[in-house]
C-alpha cells in the first residue's frame, strides 16, 4: 500500500508474473503489465484524482446503473461506486499471482442514490491473465435489479487499426445513431466516435493491434452483453480529463450486463461477473 495520485491510497502489485496496480478509490485497477509485455490498459494523463470524481482509464466499476439513471437525470453516470472510497480485504500470493479484494457497501450517501442494501467486491488476480470479478450480493429484504459493468480501457497503437472480433452477426443498440438496433457485419473496426451496446453475447472477444503486433483477448463470466465506446475527436477535445489526441490510444471494451441484461436478485442472493484478460503476439 503506497500514496498514489491525488493523494489517494493505491495497491502496488510487483509479481514474478506480472506488475499492476489497483485504487481503493472506485476499486479501480489502473494497470497491468505482464511479464515481457508493455502496459495493457490505458491511463489518461489528465485524469482528475479527486474525491467525488472517477479515474479516467483503467478498469472503472460501474453500478448499480450503466450510462443515466433512468428515473433520476442528477445521479452519477454509471452509478456511485467508481467515485466512492472502497476498503480494502485482502492482498494474498497465489503461486507467481497476486489477489487483491477491495470492498464497498451501501451507506447513507449511496441511499441518497439507491436506497437498497447491498455489498460489492471486487477480486482482481493479477498475473500472466488479468481476472476481475465483481461479486454483488443483495444484503436488502426486497429483491432489486442492478446494471453492472468493468469498463475497461485498453491502450493500442492507434484505434484506427485495430480490429474488434467475436461480434458478428450480433445485435446491438447504437447510442450514437438514436439507439437504433442494429446488427454486426464481421469484425468491427472503429472510424468514427463509438458507443454501442451489443446484446446476448456470452462470447470471448479479440481486440487486434497491427501496430503494436498483439492480441487482447478477453474472455466473459456471467456477462450477457459487450459495450464498446471510443469518443473520437471533437468529444475526447471537450473532455478535461481526456483531452485531444487522446482518442487514438485506446478502446473500451466492456464485460457488462446492462440494458435488456439487467441482473435480477432476491434477498441473502450473490452474483458474480468476471472478465479474464490474456495478451498474444500477432
């Protein structure tokens, strides 16, 4: 445990398999580099570390929503976790890996937003896979329904020639065309600003780098949907802690249940999301 940016406390991770590390603030991995790799996830380097504002990079949480809250316009994007101070449970070594548990839980400031009781966890094995499970579990006498999302970034050479594969012939929602549905045709290569959900894929989906010569494949646990998102030019230009230029180094791609995925959970029940990360050569 180290002082990171901002003054906000920080896991260090320094493994034989891998380096990484993780925020206590939005249980928030903001790196990992396995061994004889460079860096997978992209950081902004304007990224704002403050208390009540979310880390632009890395692998924020979203919950219990994705995106607006439906019924409340003044809520938090995404939900409230990513900017809440989480605590952490256990760091542990598991052969060359090491696990990190941070938790959260609802207190009088998430009831402004959510009034239901629930605890969150967030387990992330760092090593020659990233995995990060996220494991909620509805500590309430009511059953409630949750969105849930690791909107991971990864850093790439220039987003211009990647291609994103594992998304053929699936339907998705496009929230920059009216939230139109849609359907994909054969691998997905963004050209212009991106936000799409896509529905009912349980697949693992591939993100090729011909610039940097390697794979990102990420495999999905319990996750029924796929968000991508890249907010291209004039957008990443009007975001102070993104800035211009900064569209080109990455791409999100989101282990998710959100939308027409939306997680249904009766009282004293758990459910578990996780997202596996692996890197190959091209």
């Amino acid at each position: 445990m180290v002082t990171g940016n901002g003054g906000l406390p920080k896991v260090v991770v320094t493994a034989a398999s891998c380096s990484g590390e993780m925020y206590l603030h939005g249980g928030h991995v903001t790196s990992w580099i396995p061994r004889g790799e460079s860096e997978v996830l992209y950081l902004s380097p304007n990224s704002l570390w403050q208390d009540g504002r979310a880390i632009r990079g890395g692998v924020p949480v979203c919950f219990p929503w994705f995106g607006d809250k439906a019924d409340d316009p003044k809520a938090p994007a995404h939900g409230f976790v990513r900017t809440k101070m989480w605590e952490l449970q256990s760091i542990e070594t598991i052969g060359n890996d090491v696990v990190v548990s941070l938790s959260t839980q609802a207190d009088a400031n998430s009831h402004r937003w959510w009034t239901h009781k629930f605890r969150l966890v967030c387990r992330v094995t760092f090593g020659t896979n990233l995995k990060i499970e996220l494991m909620v579990s509805n500590e309430d006498a009511t059953q409630f329904a949750f969105e849930e999302a690791l909107h991971a970034y990864f850093r790439v050479g220039d987003v211009k020639a990647i291609a994103i594969q594992g998304l053929d012939s699936t339907r998705y929602i496009d929230k920059i065309d009216h939230r139109i549905e849609k359907t994909q045709s054969g691998e997905l290569r963004i050209s212009a600003e991106t936000d799409r959900v896509y529905l009912a894929t349980q697949r693992n989906i591939e993100v090729l780098d011909s610039v940097w010569q390697r794979r990102i494949v990420i495999k999905k646990q319990a996750s029924d949907s796929m968000v991508v998102w890249n907010p291209w030019q004039e957008k990443s230009a009007s975001m102070g802690d993104l800035g211009a230029g900064e569209w080109k180094n990455f791409v999100c791609v989101e282990t998710s249940n959100v939308g027409n995925s939306t997680v249904q959970l009766a009282p004293g029940q758990k459910h578990s999301m996780a997202a596996v990360i692996h890197i190959e050569s091209l």
